[in-house]
C-alpha cells in the first residue's frame, strides 16, 4: 500500500491535448488607485542582538570551500535565497563575487565555479581572488542556465558537465580560456543527457559513469578528446546497467564498486575492458559492501563487510585481503572516514570496549591500532576527519567539553583538543567545521564562545591559531507568523526573547507599539506551538499543544470571557490543525481523541457543543485518515472529505453533519487499496477532485456527489487545482487551473471547466516537452462583473521564476521583477491574497527580497516597501489586511519582526466652488476655490493644472493656494464656456485629475443712449432709448420689471432734481434697445411749453439692489433745434427756412409741421441754455 501511495504521488503521465476557446472577456476593470505609505515597525518583540560568524553554504553535492594562493574561498549563505563568493585569510575577509556558486575548484591558480550571471544565467565563472581577476568563461547556454557541475580537476584542466538545449547534460573541459571551454563530446547524441556521474580524476585523464542506451550506466573515460573519450567496460550486460560509484584513482588504476547480487562489489580498471575485473578476497569471492575507500600508497583503503562484520580492508591490484577484524564476528568496529596523512590512514572505529574513537593503521594487522581513547566514559564520537601535510584535523567529545575541534600527530600525546590550547577559547562546533586544508595549517568553523560560527585558521600550534572571519551583529527574530484579522486588530504569533517561554505564542496588534501585546488569558499561560489562527464565524480559532503536549483547539472573542478551550481530549488526543473548515455555522476538523482514531469532529465553539460526527473507521488504532478538508469542498449543503472506513480504502466521502448522513460518494476503487481523492474543488456546480483508482496515476473527476454522477473528467495526471470565479450570473463561467503532464509539452498550465471538451492546454510555458513547473498559483481576487484571474508563479526559459497571470483566454507574464534570466520568486508559498490586491516576496536584484503587491497589471506590480536597506534581503512570512493597514513579517534592521504601511488612496473627488465668470472682468478675477475629498483622514492635497483630456484651456487659467482665477478677460458674446484640467496630489503624492468646465455668465452691457430716435434737435423728447450689446440683454433686462429705472429731472443748471414718474406701459423693447416714451406730448407733458426742459439722468439698478449705478444723462431745450445746448438767433433762422415742412429736426413743438407757431416758441425761448460744463450721453 505505501509502495503505491509513492508511486500514485509522482507518476505523470501522457495526455491528450484538448483545445477550446474560453468565452470570458480580459478584465478592463481597474482597481482603485493606492499607494502604501513608508512600512514602519510595529513592536521588536526580541530586541535580542547576537554576533555571529558566516553562513557557509554547505550544499552535500558540491564542494563550497576551496583554496587559493593560501586564502581560503567559501560560498556565504545570506540567507537561505542568497549566497556570495567570499575570501578570507590572515589579510582579512573579502567578497568577490555577490552571487550564487558552487562546486569551487582549484586548478593552478585559477578558482574555477558555477556562477550565475544576471543576464546569462548559471554559467562557468573562473576568479584568480580578485573583482577584476573574476569573471564568467562562457556562455555556454545563451538565453538559459548551462549549470555547470561536478568540477573536477585533472590535470592543468577542469573537467565538468553543463546543459544545452540541442545536446542536453554532457561532459565539457575548460583550460581557463573561453576557447578551450568547449563539449568533450555529445555521448548521448540529440536532445537526451547521458546523465554522468561520479567524475574522478586520474592524472590527465577522467573516469565517471554514464548512461547510454545500449549499456545502461557503465563506467566511461576521457582524456578531453572525442576519440578518448569512452566506455571503459560494459560490466552489467543487457541490463540497466552496474552503476558505478565510489571512484578512486590508484595509481594508473581506478577502483570503483558496481551494484552486485550481494550488494556494491569492488572493481578495478586499468582502463581498458580486459583489464576491468572484480577484486577477490584471499577465498576467490568478491569484495562486498564497500564504502569509504581512500588511496594508501599503491594500495587501497577500504571498509567491507564481506566477510561478516563491517572491517578494515586492503586492496592490491585485483587482490583484497582483511587488514585487521577488529571486532570479530558479524557485529563489526565499522571502520568509517577513512583519511590518509603521511604512510598511514586514519579512521574512526568503535571496537565495542572504547565506543568510537580515532584509530590508524599502515595496512598491516599489527599497524593497525587505536590512536587514543578520548572518551573512556563511552567513545568520543570522532567525525569530519581532514588532514594537512602533517596533522589530522576533526571532532571529537572528550565527556568534558562537548563536541570540540581536535587535532593529531597520530600519537596519544599529540592528540589534542584546540581549545585546551589557547586560554579561554572552547572551540566548540557540533556540525561540520568544513576543515580545509592549505599547506601545513587548517581552516575550520568553530565557536570560540563568544561569537558562533567564526573561521579559523591554525597550524595545530595556539600560537599558529587565529580567527580570520569579521562577526557580524543579527537582530534575533520573534518571527511573526499566521497573520489573521479580528475584529480590526490583527493576531498573529510570535517568539519571543525567550524562546523557551511558550513558543509561539499568541499575539494581538492594533498597529502601534504599545498596543502589541501578548494575548495571556486564563489557560493560555500553559499553551506552546499556537498555530494556524484563522478567523472563522466572527471568532479566532486556533490549536496549540496544552501542558501534556496535546494539541487541543481553542477558540477566542478576543475577551477573557469568550477565550475557551474547544476540545479537551485525554491521552493520546490530537486535533489536525491544517483540517479546520466552517460548515452550517459549526467547525469540522480532523482529530484524534485517543479512543476513536483520527476522525470527523464537528463544534459550535463550545466543548460541549464538540462532538464526533462519526467514526467512520471504528476503533481506537485505525481511525478513517481523514483529510483533505477545505472551505472548497463545501458542495449545496454537503461537505466533502477523503477518508477510509478500513475496508474500501482512501475514497470520497460527505457529509450533511448527522451520523446518518455522512456517507461514502462513490467507491471509485473496489478494494481496499483506495483511489485517493484529494484537491476538493468546487466548479460550475460540481465537485472535482484529483484521483487514481485504477492505475498509479492521478486524473480529474467530477461528481455531483452521487455515485451515478460521479466520473472521469480526463485522463491527466494533474495537482494543485484552483478555481477561478467567473462574473457572477454568468453560467458555466468558473476556470479551474492545474498542473498537468502531457509528453508533448512537459507538467505545464491547463485550465477546465469541469468537462472533457472543456478542458485543454493553457499555455506552453516552457515551449517543448521541458517543463515550466508551477510552484505556486492562487486565485486572485474577484470582481462580480469581470469574475477573477489566476496568478502563478513560473519559468518559461527566459525570464527565470516570475508572476504571471491567466485571464480568460491569456496567459501572460505579469511582469520581469528581475530582468534577464534571473528569477525574482525565491519564497515558497509566498502568493497571498488580501484586500483587492495580490503580495509576493520578490526580489528585484536591488532590494533583495522584499514584499511586493499587484493589483493585475504591470504597472500597478509594485515594491511596498524596502525594509532591509542594507541590501541583505529578507524573509517574508505572510501578510494581513486590517483595514486600510497592510500588516506583514518580514526581516529588517531589527530582525524578522512585524511591520505595517498603511494605505494611501489618492482623492476621491475634486471640488471647485465656482465654476463661472462675469464676463468683461479683468484678469485675476476669482472664479472659485478648489477642493478635495480623501479617504484619508487629515491628509491635504495641493491643486494644478496638468495635461491631459480636457486641458484645452490651462493657459488662460492659474491657481494660487487652492484659489482658480483668470489670466484673461471674457466676452460671452465671443465664446461661453472654456475647459481646464486640475490635479489635486495628496501629501504623498497620490493624485486624481478632475476636467470642470468654466462658464462665462453674459453680462448686461449698457453701450449707449440715443434721444428721440436719433434727433438732433432737444426741443421736443418723446423717445428715449437705452443701447444695449444684444438683443437678449434686453429680453433678460425687461423680464425683472420696469422699477429697475429711475429718471430724475433737474434744472437747466443741474438744481432741484425731481423724480419722473414711470410706468410700465412706458418701456418697450425694440431689439436691443430699451425704449422710454414719454407720450406724444414729450418730456414735461406739453410740447408747447418749456415745462419739460431740464438735465435728465436715466438710471440703471444693473446689480438689483438699488443702487442704480448705470447712468446717462441727456437734455431736453424747448427751442434748441440744432442740439446746440442753447436756443439763438440761428435755431430762429434754421425753423424759419423750414416753414411748411415735415421737417423733425426743426418741428419745435413736435406736431409734425413746420410752422409759425414753431417760430413763436423759438422766439420766445431765444437766451435759454443748458448749463456749461453739463455732461450727457445723447
């Protein structure tokens, strides 16, 4: 059963590829503008300040330290994502290269290692210990990563395999040169690797294992030519071949062990097929279970149990014999780390009295002896054994000291523990000091009890030892985690100072220093390992190990009161904390309650409302392995699980809560073997899931959660399901993505919507059978009329591991965080959804890794913020939306704690008192004062005019501290109306842009005044008109009444003004004129007297408050017909020569005839005037 469970999780599969067009349109929907203001920290839960020494990478299948020109070159793990190529030395610590490196080789004096470049991937770089010395030889892949490994130095040369996209992983050689970096040969011809292994030198020349069709994995040789390059001897005939392994070069031959009937034999080669031939023991049988075999002179080294215990073992040519039976018997001293120095190995072995201790031997049985017996008290655990010219270096235990760095001359007296050498120095290291040779001295990592993980350097003398390395000061880390909103306060957990002290405890946050506090409440003192608090019905809940190491489940309001336990399970109990869903307004988890076996619990937060939904699997050892519990396995009013009920297997099961309705689905796979559903998705109705019922590979099924219903969608070995929401009322609209196998395209991105014909190929990611793999995709967030996208995490090739996004029918790179090759994703898990927007942590190969948000486009793919400075980057443990607050764990100055950035929205609107202008006004006229609304409270905002739609008039306008005025004046009559553009920007920087038309309001424009039609003459008035710009002045004029007007009347010589009565039967319109008659007798009532004359002034109440500040002014003369302001002797001669004609300009009295009575009236007005100096309009 286990066997197959294995083999179900990684078999793929080939498929076949479907093709459909997806009707969903590409969001145009925007998200709100925002922006995160600085990130601050919130609390330094562990101020704690601890110096360390450096990182070494010390990956098990390259080689991380190395030596040159007596420096030593070790690979500086920054962080877990980040490494640089450092070098260190009695002349001090320097960097030389900030990137990843592995497999350093010294070859002469050069440093060759696999290095990443940014723009052309992972490629063979080569240093002489200086910046301008270090550089990349080749680029052996263009436009992806070659990866360079096994280095192996033979020779002036290093031998190594890379990766090309014509040839794939085969054997190359470089001379330090980029022309003589070059293929050996393309063993496996095409796109196919050989897949070599085990690169060994021997001389000039190299041996390794390789796989070729026709012979499995053999042993091969090169001597850097095709020609030469070979296989040795196909040993395993007609099979998969002997795995070589365990390559040792002694002498011009090379022994090696081959998988064997009875375990890995040994083998000797001298290079040539008649000369590869098993080694015999003394009775003629072959040499089994071989490992640690090192070169002694002309002879081999070896540990064997081939003769009953695990030994000592020599081998000479063909021939092996038993050096020593330490420990008679088939027990054995199991003789380990085999090292040679001078004419001796040395070898940890335990001979059953002494435990493990340092022993030696020349390859004889009576030289064959323990060294010391470090630990009389039970074997001092000896291990890491390295040797210089003339000491061996290693660890050991003592019984007093702990694990210690020691050294040896291969004698007891000489045998001596570092530390006790130099005063006050322990020299402590539990895990592999990474010794180094360098001449005669050592390099090794050791804790000197002051500062952990320091590099040493020594000559087995304390005044040959010194430190090397520069301490670094780390800012210890409370390591916030399971950020989760509550109530507007944010709850998390975290470490302390203290580690010990309840570990991950809880936490509560309201965003300030002060208001970060440790959630102690009754029962929750003896709590430790509080994890996975989510929020579930208005509650948190979450599960913690209790004072006899149970993990129980709890449950909070965030008050004492409502802090309770949820379940209390005796003995062996155990709540499965990563099984929680909230279901009919209850919590179904998965728990152990130590007398029913793992099963379905159901509560409504209360102990006493905790109970087992059904023990599906009766029995306190069984229990029904229940699982693959989700919020989206949650179908109509039933919850779907996986579990067994001991005799069907691991199959599809639901449930509506009660006993009786929790039922077995379908037994998809008769037996007790199971087909294994898991992925419980909900899409377009129906439930689809991941499962292999009758073979070992996982295909798509859908039920709608009867038995009947419940089918095969395709046969596609396929995990990591999502669902993407589609616009809501839209049927059939749901996109569920997975990974899937197809032997055409590699585990690429396939999308479905839950049937065979509508399920096909997303994209090709990694184009070709390669595959782009998908470590992590989640859906975003979803609007109801666009639905939702999919955004993933890949490398296609080109652009390393990046953000994409699936919408609709495209799948496209959301954006290249880290331009080139390499990759910006280096978190795993690190997509989070909150809010409307999408986090990662990124790095953009300047910030380090940092967080960064994305609202769905490659403009809104921003940096939230560069908490390292320093450029060390960081770690990013999750992310919460408390409001308008981004809450996320991530590493800074003050080491991995809790930080905050706040959003800013730009204004929600943009306000302008006055949108209009009298026109005529002089420019400088206020037109309104400017505002904004912000979302903000208290933010400001500063006002401009921009560019942009709608800018068309900027120029005539300005803005002075919030305040729009005109930089021009107006005329309604030319143009009404004009458009401008204002920004108003926040005090970050956030802005949003408003157009507002301004208008121009017609202004009433008194132009003149004209008497008596046009006259003239003053003598008689019965006609004045008041001149305006148009028509419509008239029209808007009359319609507020004829008390608007007012006309005064003084004497000729401006004294005693009286008022003129008007009514409104006496002003008429007449186009654009207002017209004031007097009736037919004129002004004064008689036309012929003089009781009219007079200085007349015509007002205007233009502002209707009466004012009446428009004025004109004009005259009226009885017998003044030539409009001289005077009556003479020449108006007399003037209506004299017009007697008997209709003539107006000299009708005195107006009747419409010249005649003597006009003359009489003249007369008897001769020597009237208006007064000098008058002014009038007419």
């Amino acid at each position: 059963m286990k066997s197959r469970i294995v083999r179900l999780m990684n078999q793929f599969c080939g498929a076949v590829r479907r093709r459909r067009q997806w009707s969903r349109s590409p969001v145009t929907e925007q998200f709100e503008s925002r922006q995160l203001l600085a990130a601050t920290l919130v609390a330094d839960l562990n101020p704690t300040v601890t110096e360390l020494g450096p990182v070494i990478y010390n990956y098990a299948l390259s080689r991380q330290t190395a030596t040159l020109n007596g420096d030593l070159y070790y690979v500086d793990e920054i962080d877990y994502l980040h490494r640089s190529l450092e070098r260190t030395g009695p002349g001090g610590t320097e960097t030389v290269l900030t990137t990843d490196a592995y497999w350093l080789t010294t070859v002469g004096d050069n440093l060759f290692f696999s290095g990443a470049d940014a723009e052309a991937g992972h490629e063979l770089f080569v240093t002489d210990g200086t910046a301008v010395g270090t550089r990349m030889l080749k680029d052996i892949n263009p436009g992806g990563n070659s990866n360079p490994s096994l280095l192996t130095p033979a020779g002036n040369r290093v031998f190594f395999t890379a990766d090309t996209p014509l040839k794939g992983t085969e054997l190359w050689v470089s001379d330090g040169t980029e022309a003589g970096t070059r293929l050996v040969k393309d063993l496996l011809p095409g796109l196919g690797s050989s897949f070599i292994q085990n690169l060994t030198a021997a001389g000039d020349t190299v041996y390794f294992s390789a796989w070729l069709p026709h012979c499995g994995q053999e042993l091969f040789r090169s001597d850097g030519t095709i020609p030469g390059t070979r296989l040795v001897a196909d040993i395993a005939a007609q099979s998969s071949g002997s795995f070589p392994q365990d390559l040792v070069a002694v002498g011009n031959l090379l022994y090696f062990t081959v998988q064997g009937s009875a375990g890995r034999e040994l083998w000797v080669s001298d290079g040539l097929a008649t000369g590869t031939v098993p080694v015999l023991d003394g009775n003629g049988q072959r040499v089994t279970n071989v490992r640690s075999a090192t070169a002694l002179g002309s002879s081999l080294m070896f540990s064997a149990s081939s003769q009953g215990g695990d030994e000592l073992w020599r081998a000479t040519g063909s021939a092996a014999a038993l050096v020593r039976d330490i420990v008679p018997g088939v027990v054995g001293s199991s003789p380990g780390s085999l090292t040679v120095l001078g004419s001796l190995v040395y070898f940890v072995a335990d001979d059953g009295v002494h435990g493990q201790e340092l022993w030696a031997s020349d390859g004889t049985e009576t030289g064959t002896v323990m060294v010391t017996d470090l630990n009389p008290s039970g074997g001092s655990g000896v291990k890491y054994l390295s040797a210089s010219s003339n000491l061996l270096y290693f660890t050991a235990d003592d019984g007093l000291s702990g694990i210690s760095v020691w050294r040896s001359d291969g004698s007891a007296t000489g045998t001596l523990r570092l530390g006790d050498m130099l005063p006050g120095m322990s020299l402590t290291w539990s895990d592999d000091p990474l010794f180094t040779s360098v001449g005669d001295g050592m390099y090794f990592q050791a804790d000197d009890g002051v500062v952990s993980g320091q590099i040493w350097l020594t000559d087995g003398t304390a005044a040959g030892t010194q430190v090397v390395s520069t301490p670094l000061a780390y800012s210890d880390s409370s390591s916030p985690a399971w950020l989760t909103e509550l109530d507007g306060s944010l709850w998390f957990t975290a470490m302390n100072q203290n580690f010990t002290d309840n570990v991950n405890a809880l936490y509560v946050s309201d965003g300030t220093e002060s208001g970060t506090v440790r959630f102690v409440e009754p029962g929750l003192s003896d709590l430790s390992f509080i994890e996975d608090p989510r929020k579930v019905n208005g509650r948190l809940v979450f599960t913690a190990f209790d004072s006899q190491f149970r993990r129980q489940m709890w449950t909070t309001d965030g008050t004492v009161a409502g802090t309770v336990p949820v379940t209390n399970f005796a003995g062996s109990g155990l709540v499965q904390y990563a099984n929680i869903v909230e279901f009919n307004n209850e919590l179904y988890f998965a728990a152990n309650d130590g007398v029913n076996g793992s099963e379905l619990y159901a509560t409504d937060g209360t102990p006493a409302g905790t109970r087992l939904v059904r023990d599906i699997n009766p029995g306190p050892d069984s229990g029904s392995n229940f699982g693959n519990l989700g919020p989206a396995a949650i179908l109509g009013n039933m919850l779907y699980f996986a579990a067994t009920n001991g005799a069907d297997g691991m199959e599809l099961w639901r449930t509506d809560g009660t006993t009786a309705g929790t039922q077995m689905v379908s037994d998809l796979a008769a037996g007790s073997e199971g087909s294994y559903p898991s992925q419980l998705v909900v899409c377009n109705g129906r439930l689809l899931f991941s499962a292999a019922p009758a073979s070992y590979q996982f295909a798509l099924w859908s039920t709608d959660g009867t038995s009947a219903g419940t089918g095969m969608v395709v046969d596609l070995s396929c995990d990591s399901l999502t669902v993407v929401p589609g616009p809501v009322g839209q049927a059939n609209s749901d996109l569920l993505y997975f990974r899937a196998y197809d032997s055409a395209y590699g585990t690429e991105l396939w999308r479905s919507d839950g049937t065979a014909q509508g399920t096909s190929l997303a994209m090709d990611l990694y184009p070709g059978p390669m595959s782009s793999w998908i470590p992590v995709m989640v859906a975003g967030p979803a609007s109801d009329v666009a639905g939702g996208d999919l955004y993933f995490i890949t490398d296609d090739g080109t652009h390393g591991y990046e953000p994409w996004v699936a919408r609709g029918n495209s799948v496209s790179l959301l954006k290249d965080i880290n331009p080139g090759h390499r990759s910006s994703w280096l978190s795993l898990g690190s997509l989070t959804v909150a809010g409307d927007l999408v986090y990662l942590a990124a790095d953009d190969g300047v910030h380090g890794l940092e967080p960064w948000q994305s609202d769905g486009t490659p403009e809104g793919t921003q940096l939230v913020a560069d908490i390292n400075s320093t450029g060390l980057p960081d770690d990013y443990m999750g992310v919460a939306l408390v409001g308008d607050t981004v809450f996320f764990s991530t590493r800074g100055p003050a080491g991995t704690e809790l930080y905050r950035a706040p959003f800013n929205h730009r204004p929600s609107s943009v306000a302008l008192t006055g949108q209009q202008v009298a026109e005529n006004r002089a420019a400088g006229t206020v037109v309104g004062t400017l505002s904004a609304t912000d979302p903000d409270a208290g933010d400001t905002a500063v006002f401009s005019l921009v560019s942009g739609p709608g800018d068309t008039d900027n120029g005539l306008f300005v803005i002075q501290n919030g305040v729009l005025k005109t930089q021009a004046s107006f005329n309604y009559e030319s143009r009404s109306s004009y458009s401008i553009r204002v920004r108003a920007t926040d005090s970050n920087g956030q802005s949003r842009d408003q157009v507002f038309s301004i208008s121009v309001t017609n202004e009433i424009e008194l132009q003149g005044l004209d008497v008596q039609l046009g006259q003239s003459q003053r003598s008689y008035v019965r006609y004045v008109d008041l001149l305006f710009a148009g028509a419509q002045d008239v029209s808007d004029l009359l319609s507020g009444g004829w008390n608007q007007f007012r006309v005064m009347r003084s004497t000729l010589d401006n004294t005693l003004p009286v008022n003129v009565p008007l009514s409104s039967s006496m002003i008429s319109q007449s186009q654009n004129e207002v017209r004031f008659d007097f009736g037919a007798n004129g002004l004064g009532g008689n036309r012929n007297t003089n009781a009219g004359d007079g200085y007349y002034e015509l007002a205007w109440d233009r502002s209707r408050n009466g004012s009446f500040t428009a004025k004109k002014y004009f005259y009226r003369l009885l017998g003044d017909v030539n409009g001289d302001r005077r009556v003479d002797s020449l108006d007399s001669s003037l209506v004299t020569g017009s007697l008997g004609l209709a003539n107006p300009e000299r009708d005195v009295n107006g009747d419409g005839l010249v005649n003597a009575n006009d003359r009489t009236l003249v007369l008897r007005a001769v020597g009237r005037k208006l007064k000098d100096g008058l002014f009038t309009d007419d």
